[in-house]
C-alpha cells in the first residue's frame, strides 16, 4: 500500500464567491443586474457562442435589438468572469 501523507491546510481561508442576480428572466426589453462586485465589463454571447452586444456597464440593459432566444451575460469582474443564461422573449 502506497501512504501518501497530506497537509490538513490549504493555505485558503476562505473562498467568497460573488454573487450575481439577473433579472427579469425572461425578459423582454431590459435586464436588470444586481451584484455585490465592480464590474470591468459585460458581453452578450449568443447560443453559436458568437458576442452579439457589449453594453456599457450598468444596472440596467436594453436587449430591445436581440432576437427572441438564450443568451449568456458575461459578467467580467477583476479576477473572474461570471457566465449567466437569460431568455429574451
């Protein structure tokens, strides 16, 4: 049998994970995002993974110009980027 002996710490105290909220979803002319991180960018990626819009960032973002389907927002924030599915009806 093979002893492999590993440390008890990870050297990580804790992990904080942002924590995102679009909505409404569907949506039909705004999204709305609340989050608790500063923002660097925003992309809309549609479902061939093409980006199709880079809205300024804010709390509020027209899709008024998407077609009806799923999109993914991509939110870029310092260290990460956060993926989140939304409906345009």
């Amino acid at each position: 049998a093979t002893q492999v002996n590993c440390p008890p710490d990870t050297g990580i105290d804790t992990v904080e994970k942002a924590t995102y909220a679009v909505y409404p979803n569907p949506a039909t002319t705004t999204l709305s995002l609340s989050t608790t991180e500063n923002i660097s960018s925003l992309a809309v990626v549609n479902v061939k993974g093409q980006r199709v819009m880079e809205p300024k960032v804010s709390k509020s973002i027209s899709i008024e110009s998407l077609a009806a389907g799923v999109y993914v927002l991509e939110i870029h924030t310092q260290g990460a980027t956060q993926f989140v599915k939304f409906i345009k009806k």
